[in-house]
C-alpha cells in the first residue's frame, strides 16, 4: 500500500516539531559541552573556534549543500531540508530564552538529548527531509563514486569525535558517544518503511450460497480504494 504524499502544512507542522526535538536536544548537549555528529557537531566544534552562537554556524555550514540536495535527491528535499536547517538554526537560539537549567545529569543529558535529536530526525525523514549537510554529502558521494553513505557518514563522526578532544574532556567525549549511540539505536530501529503497513483485514470463504446471492447485486458493488 502506498502513501499518499504529505500535504504543504503537514510537511511544514512536521518539520517545525522535529526542529524544536532537534533544538533541546542540542541545548541539553551544549549545557553539558557533549558532541554529537554531523553537521551538528561540525557546528559544535566550531563554536569553540570562532565567536559565533551554534544557530548561526549551523545554518552556514548547511548553506553549500543545498545545490547537492536540489541536483541529486529533489527539489522537494532541498526545501525541506532548508525548512528543518533554519527551524534548528533559529530555535537553538530561542530555547535558552525559556529554558533554565540549574542542575542535570551528563549521562541523561546524553541519553535523552540524544533521543530527542534521534526523533526530530525521524520525523524529518517522513516528511522527505533531513538536518543536510553531510548527509546529503553522503548521498551525493555514494550515487557518484560508489562510496558507501554509512560508511562516510561514519568516518566523519568519528573525526568530528576525536577532534572534540581538544576541546571538551575525555570523559565528555565517552559519553558523547552514548548520545551518539541512543540517537543512532532510535532512527535504525524506527526508520524501517518496510516493517510498518496497514493490518490487512481477513476476508471470510463464502460459500457458494453467498456467491450466488451476491452475483446479482454485483453490478451495486463499488471497490473501495476505486
């Protein structure tokens, strides 16, 4: 059974929430100095390079890959994605306006930020998008050179992880990497299309009574999905 395809507003309700899931969970990340990675960490690093907020940083990073999305996925997906890259860009930087927190563990910190950004980006994949960046890299990458997504995608998060220390402690390393791996555990056992379908109803054997009784009435019979 196919999908019908989401409506505008669907896609743009959708993408808001993944953005605000996205957004906490990278204000939780940056209250405790954890790393994730992708584009998000490449922007995480970077805050602690250059004098600009996250928000920033991550909208900029994102800004070249755009051309890859709209060339090789869909225009639909660049716009999308555009929508999901400026929501986190701009709610990273409002959520601490509302949010204090005064006191949270390091380790719940990078479990639960990292089921929130997991989340968010599930969301996004419903709806034809993603947080860009490398990922549409990975893509490009694997369609033009044959080389595998994952295992891009992968390699650069190890890098961003190793680089982070220089800049955060070994221990806040560690645990980044069990964000990492509750982020990971929630979009590989969650985006699996061909797991989830509509339960298909039963249909009782008539008899050849029914049959018959029903054959003159068939001309009053309309399919549903017709």
């Amino acid at each position: 059974m196919k999908n019908a395809s989401h409506s505008v507003f669907e896609d743009v309700f959708a993408l808001l929430c993944a953005g605000l899931f996205v957004a906490f969970g990278i204000f939780l990340f940056q209250s405790q100095e954890l790393m994730v990675g992708g584009a998000a960490g490449l922007a995480l690093l970077s805050t602690y390079v250059f004098p600009l907020e996250f928000g920033l940083l991550f909208f900029l990073i994102n800004l070249p890959f755009y051309y890859l999305a709209w060339r090789q996925i869909s225009k639909r997906f660049m716009v999308n994605t555009f929508i999901s890259v400026t929501t986190v860009s701009l709610f990273s930087e409002w959520v601490p306006q509302f949010v204090d927190l005064s006191r949270i563990d390091p380790i719940f910190a990078a479990v639960f930020g990292g089921i929130l950004i997991g989340v968010g980006m599930l969301i996004m994949f419903r709806h034809s998008s993603s947080l860009g960046g490398l990922g549409i890299l990975a893509f490009y990458l694997q369609n033009r050179f044959n080389i595998r997504a994952g295992t891009f995608q992968l390699c650069v998060d190890t890098l961003i992880l190793s680089v982070s220390f220089l800049f955060i402690d070994a221990y806040l390393v560690l645990i980044s990497i069990l964000a990492a791996l509750c982020l990971n555990m929630v979009i590989s056992l969650n985006h699996r299309p061909e797991r989830y379908s509509l339960p298909q109803s039963a249909k009782p054997v008539e008899s050849s009574t029914d049959i018959d009784s029903n054959a003159d009435n068939a001309d009053h019979l309309h399919p549903q999905n017709g």
